[in-house]
C-alpha cells in the first residue's frame, strides 16, 4: 500500500474560500481516478509559525497507480489551481 500526503502553503493572499474550493476539489478526485483507493483534505485550524494551511492524505495499491493519479487530468486541474494559490507544497510518499 502507497500513501501519498501533501501539506501546502497558502500564499497571503488566498482567502478561506478559495482554501475551501481546492478541498472539494481534492475530495471529488476519487469519484474521476479509480487508482486512487482513499482521499482525505483537511484546512488547518490552528495558528502556528509552524502550521501550513493544508493537508491532504491519500492510498493507492501500488507506485504505479501513484503515478496515473499524478498525470491524470482531474488531477492536474487541481494542481494548476494550488500552483496559483499556494506558494509552496511539501510532499511525503511512503510504501508499507
């Protein structure tokens, strides 16, 4: 089993709503990507210096299905998004 999770950072710029859009967008990506077997996105709530804004959390049967997720079209539409409303993201893959 492959998880894969995702932390970004929001530019200072990007409201709550817009933090909101990308959530629901991360949770549709299951109902368009049969490859990817569990999603969870979450927004922080609790102010830190060390806090990002938000986390996403997702299973996948094996690399290669990683692999489809990251070059499906549903997925890159998210991408594009978080590219323009973040200033970065920090990326965890690990295999058990």
């Amino acid at each position: 089993m492959i998880t894969h999770i995702v932390m970004l950072k929001a530019k200072e710029n990007t409201t709550k709503k817009e933090l909101e859009e990308i959530k629901t967008m991360l949770e549709e990506l299951p109902k368009e990507i049969k490859e990817l077997k569990h999603m969870e996105a979450g927004i922080n709530f609790k102010k830190s210096d060390r806090a990002l804004d938000l986390a996403l959390y997702s299973k996948f049967d094996t690399k290669e299905d990683l692999a489809i997720y990251a070059t499906h079209p549903a997925h890159l539409k998210v991408v594009e998004l978080i590219k323009q409303r973040c200033e970065y993201t920090r990326v965890v893959d690990y295999e058990k």
